[in-house]
C-alpha cells in the first residue's frame, strides 16, 4: 500500500481519538509508537491495516476508560489533596471529550460521588465538583433530569450560604444555570433559580442614596458570575418572561454599569443589550423608559479615557460598549464567525453570543472539539448531525466565500435598514 494512504489512516484514528478521550503524557508517546510500527508493517505488508487501526484505538480506549474508572473511585478516598487531584482529572476528561455513551452508564455513581464532594468537601473541592456537574449535564442533558432535581436544592443553599468559599459558590451558581438551560423544563424551577442568582448580584445595585457599592475582587467575580448565569436562563424564556423581566430590571440593570469592576460592567451591559433585543423581537420599536440618559451613559464608558484603569481593560471596556450602544441606538449586532475542524459557527445575535460565552466557561480550550462532536451542542447551536472526519473538504472555494458573504451582507443590511429608517423619523421628529 502507498505510505501517503497510509498516513491518511492514522491520522483519522487519531482523530478519533481526540474525539473520544483526553490523550495524557504518557499516550502521546504510545500513539507516535503506535504510528511507527504501523507505517514499518506497511513497508513489510505483515500486518493488515485495518485490523491493526482497530486493535490500536480499542486497546487506546480501554485503557482511558479504565484510568477515568479510577478517578471516579479516587473521589471516595480519605485524602481530600487526593478528592481534589481525582476531581480535576474528571474535569479535564469530560472537557475534552464526547463521552455520552460511558457516562450513561455510570451517570448515577459519578453523581453520587460529586454529591458527597458539595456536601462534605471544602473550597477547591466544591467548586471541582460543581465544575464536574456542568460538564457532566453538558454532555447528558436532559437524560439525567432526575440528577438535576436531586441536587438542585444543595446547589441553592451552598450558593447562598455566606460562610462556603466564594469560588465553591460562583461554581455553583454556573452549575445551577447550565443544568436548569439543559435539562430542566419546568418554568416555575427557572424561574426560582433565576430569582436566586438575582439575590446574588443584586448586592452591587447601587445603594438608595446613588452611592456605589464596594466589594473585593472575589465577590465582584461571584456577583458577575451570578449576573451572566441569570443571562444564559433569560436567553431561553418565554416571550411573556422577558417582557416582565424587561419592565422590571432594565433600570436596575443599568446601576450595575456604575460599578468599579470592570466585569460586571460588561456583563450588564451585554445583559441589556440582549434585553433590547429580546423585546424587539415583539417590538420593533421598543426604546424602553430612558433610552436617551442609558445611551449617554453607554457612550461615556465607549470613551472612557480613566487613567486609574489598565490599558487593557480601557481597550476590552471601549469595544464592549461601542457593540453595545450600536445595538440599542441602531439594532445593529456584531457578528463572530467561530472555525472549528471543517466547520464554523455564525455568533449573529446577543442570545447566541451569551450562551457560546457561557459553555467556552465551561469547556474552555476544548470548546472546537465539544462543537465537533457533542450532540447536544450541536443541536443547540443548530449544527446538524455531527460530521464524520474526513468527510467534508477542508476550505470553502474563494466563490463560494464571495456567495456567502454576499448574502450575509444583503440578510444583515436588509435587517438593519428597515430599523434605522424609523430610527431615524423618530429622531428629526417628522
């Protein structure tokens, strides 16, 4: 056989893998020695390839599944430095790859182990744990509702009891929203969890008398946490929903742009943006109750030249907001195309962009391959049927670029048009 066929075979079965377990140190070495002794019986044609390929990627997954059987044990141990190393080990292999058909078969005793980490663990461990419960229902979704349910309760409680770790409870509060997103379809629970998280960030609304709240780092980071995980739930409520939420909170929201931390500036200011365009939906016309003071204000930070504040931080602060005033003075979106394997995903909307936001938080690096491969997120994000490897060419021909972009270009100014033009009647007054 031609070595350059058979090149082509090993890099698909380690695709493959990829797709299907997190490779450690030590497996890196046994795939390159894998490769070596494949393409060396290619040249002497003792081995048939495909039998070869197939023994190589089973034994590869046998041995991953094994190791993560052994982490899911170690979170019984007495040692809480050892909960703590067997937790992030699950962490980092629920990250990294699609593993639905294991973890329905184990989905009871791993939720039991991380349940009696929340309970009996401290700081790092519960935050590990909750990390793993977002991981574990991003990959199962609504086939362990019952889990979600059950652990509901003890993820309120720990997320509002002052004397846990802050980290332990900004981790909860994410694991609260992601589990009611995808695997909760009661509207009374949501709305419930909503309220909690709304407790949370509440405490940076400014006082009565307009004066600014002062908080430390950490409890700035659990306040935005709280804020963009109440972001994510309103991203999928119901039309009648958000147009209560939008009458009570868009004024409250706007409290929050006052705040010293520069996170959860731009959280509510994406959070309103979102609103505006959630409510335009019913609405095309909709300005809400002082659109002209929150567009001062809005520009104001667009242009904010404070010395006080890192260089970094003005230019992360400036092009936030300048997306921001744009969509409510304009209805005009930014658009972010994401490129994953052979593949991309259009961000054209605030709803879209909160929740990619909020699942790179959980999966981080390992958010391409999770698109690749993960079903549910596929779904949600309205992907399609997950695409074999090797199966679709690599890039798009310089015409069919020009073709897409021209009708994206046409479907974008079409869009925005229709609205300016009222925009500006409303404006000269005419």
């Amino acid at each position: 056989m031609p070595k350059n066929k058979k090149r082509a075979k090993v890099q698909k079965s380690g695709a493959g893998l990829v797709a299907s377990r997190p490779p450690t140190d030590d497996e890196y070495d046994t795939a390159d020695n894998i490769s070596t002794v494949s393409a060396l019986s290619d040249d002497t044609g003792s081995t048939p390839d495909s039998v070869g390929d197939e023994v190589d990627e089973t034994s590869s997954q046998e041995l991953f599944e094994d190791k993560l059987k052994e982490y899911i044990e170690g979170t019984t141990q007495k040692s809480a430095q050892g909960r703590k190393n067997c937790l992030d080990e699950i962490k980092k292999a629920l990250s990294k790859c699609y593993l639905y058909d294991f973890l329905m078969d184990r989905k009871v005793t791993l939720s039991d182990s991380l349940t009696r980490c929340l309970r009996k663990g401290k700081g790092d461990e519960q935050a590990l744990a909750a990390t793993c419960f977002c991981l574990l229902f991003t990959q199962l979704g609504t086939d362990i509702e019952d889990i979600f349910n059950e652990i509901r309760p003890l993820m309120l409680t720990l997320m509002a009891d002052n004397s846990v770790n802050l980290k332990a409870r900004s981790k909860c509060a994410l694991a609260l929203a992601i589990s009611s997103f995808l695997a909760c379809d009661e509207i009374e629970q949501v709305k419930s969890v909503m309220k909690a998280l709304e407790d949370v960030f509440r405490n940076s609304y400014r006082k009565g008398d307009k004066s600014v709240p002062t908080h430390n780092p950490e409890t700035c980071s659990f306040h935005s946490q709280a804020l963009q995980a109440w972001c994510l739930l309103l991203s999928i409520a119901p039309g009648f929903i958000v147009n209560d939420i939008v009458s009570s909170h868009l004024v409250k929201l706007s409290d929050l742009l006052y705040s010293k931390d520069l996170d959860i500036k731009i959280s509510a200011g994406e959070t309103i943006a979102m609103m505006y365009e959630l409510a335009r939906e019913t609405n095309e016309e909709f300005e809400g109750d002082d659109i002209d003071n929150l567009c001062e204000l809005l520009k104001n930070l667009a242009t904010d030249c404070q010395k006080s504040q890192a260089r970094k931080e003005r230019k992360q602060q400036r092009s936030s907001f300048r997306d921001i005033l744009r969509t409510i003075e304009e209805a005009d979106v930014p658009e972010t195309c994401v490129k994953f394997g052979s593949e991309q995903l259009i961000l054209n909307s605030w709803v879209r962009k909160k929740q990619y936001d909020t699942f790179c938080q959980v999966m981080g690096p390992s958010i391409n391959q999770q698109l690749q491969f993960n079903e549910l997120l596929r779904e949600i994000f309205d992907l399609g049927p997950v695409i074999p490897v090797g199966t679709v060419k690599t890039k798009l021909s310089k015409h069919e670029r020009n073709m897409y972009k021209a009708a994206a270009f046409k479907a974008r100014t079409k869009a925005r048009s229709k609205h300016r033009d009222k925009r500006s009647v409303t404006l000269n007054g005419f």
